[in-house]
C-alpha cells in the first residue's frame, strides 16, 4: 500500500490520482477514515484560540497529514530538527532527554493536544528531546512549510502561534517552588487523564521527583 505521508497534502492525493489509480481509493479511505473522526475535536480546539471561519477550517484541513504511530515509535528523534507539530487524536506521546542512560521527561501529550518540541520548531535548529507515542497514537501532522502557505494566503492562520505556544505545558514543575504534594494535586486538578494514561515512573519524571516519593504522596491522597 501507497502510505498517504508520501503524498503531504489531500491536493497531492487528488493530483496522483491518476498516476496511483489502483491504490489511490484505498488511499483516499485512510486520509477519510483518520481525519474525518478527528475534525470535530480539532474545531473545538481551534476555536478556543482565535477566530477561524468554516472556509479557514476546511483550508486547513487539506494540509494535515494523517500518522498512525506504534508504541515506542519516534516521532522526533534528538538531533533532528522539529519541522511539523502534531495534533493528537488518539494515544499519547512523551518528550524527553536522555541523563546518563535515564529519561528525564520534559512533557507529556495526551489527546486533543498539539505536540511539538517548541525551541527546535521555532528556530528550526536540532532537538535536545525526543518525542515517542506512549501507546498506539494517531496524530495529524502540520508541517512547518505548510504552515508558512496558510499564513502567505491569509493572516488569520497567524493565531496558530497560539496553540504552538500552548503546547509546552511543564514549566511549572521545572523549579522547586512547588512541594512534592502540591505537583501531584495540581496534576490531578489539571490534568488527571494523564494518570490513566501514563505509568508511574514517567509521571514521576514528568513532576520532577522519584517514584518513591509520588508512590508516598499518592497515598496521601
């Protein structure tokens, strides 16, 4: 089978049409079976953001990319540069950097979320982290060439930086200014789909402490 990422856009998929004519419905069910389920969420999503019309949506949308992800698959490996940000769908993924032969986890993703290693998108220079599904993921890629072509054909996809901004979401776990206790409540309070989610120790990881410790604050709680 043709895999739909060497196609980039649904105009591409309508251009090899006739080239992949064979192969191209089986094609063109994948891109309709992955995206489609995953436009209302992402609506929700965009909305929330700025101001997006039903055109602005639909133009977008024919520069996703659909990824099917196994889990443990890279997403960005370290040294790679982050050219596109992902919408998750379904799964999850984790960003981290290796210390020593440890993973120290530098941000978790969970569905309806937009995932990305952010300093390395933005200067388009080599990634420090790396991204890997957690589970079976699937994910809507947005590449960084296809997000300069919706901002040169309208300044309404500038409100993208938003959601690109939004997507870190650990700084505040990075310093000690929180207890121990008061991570895990605010994890809890905030983001509790992450504890179904995601095991033990790369929570533990995740709040900067042991898995000691967040075994003995979880069963404070």
């Amino acid at each position: 089978m043709i895999r739909p990422e060497s196609f980039g856009t649904l105009v591409n998929f309508k251009q090899s049409e006739l080239k992949h004519h064979s192969g191209f419905r089986q094609i063109a069910y994948t891109y309709k079976d992955l995206v489609s389920p995953c436009e209302p969420m992402l609506k929700t999503d965009l909305d929330k953001t700025g101001r997006f019309s039903q055109s602005d949506f639909e133009r977008l949308t024919k520069y996703l990319v659909p990824r099917q992800l196994k889990k443990n698959e890279i997403l960005l490996d370290q040294g790679q540069i982050c050219r596109a940000v992902y919408f998750i769908s379904s799964g999850s993924a984790y960003q981290f950097r290796y210390e020593d032969i440890d993973e120290k986890v530098t941000d978790l993703h969970l569905p309806k979320e937009w995932c990305l290693n952010y300093s390395s998108f933005i200067s388009q220079t080599p990634s420090q982290n790396i991204i890997k599904a957690n589970s079976q993921t699937t994910a809507l890629e947005l590449s960084v060439t296809a997000l300069h072509e919706l901002i040169a054909q309208s300044p309404v996809f500038l409100q993208l930086g938003k959601i690109l901004q939004g997507a870190t979401t650990r700084t505040q776990y990075l310093d000690n200014s929180m207890s121990p206790s008061e991570r895990y409540n605010d994890l809890i309070k905030n983001r509790p789909l992450i504890l179904q989610m995601f095991p033990l120790k790369i929570i533990a990881s995740y709040l900067n402490i042991t898995p000691e410790t967040l075994s003995r604050v979880r069963s404070c709680f």
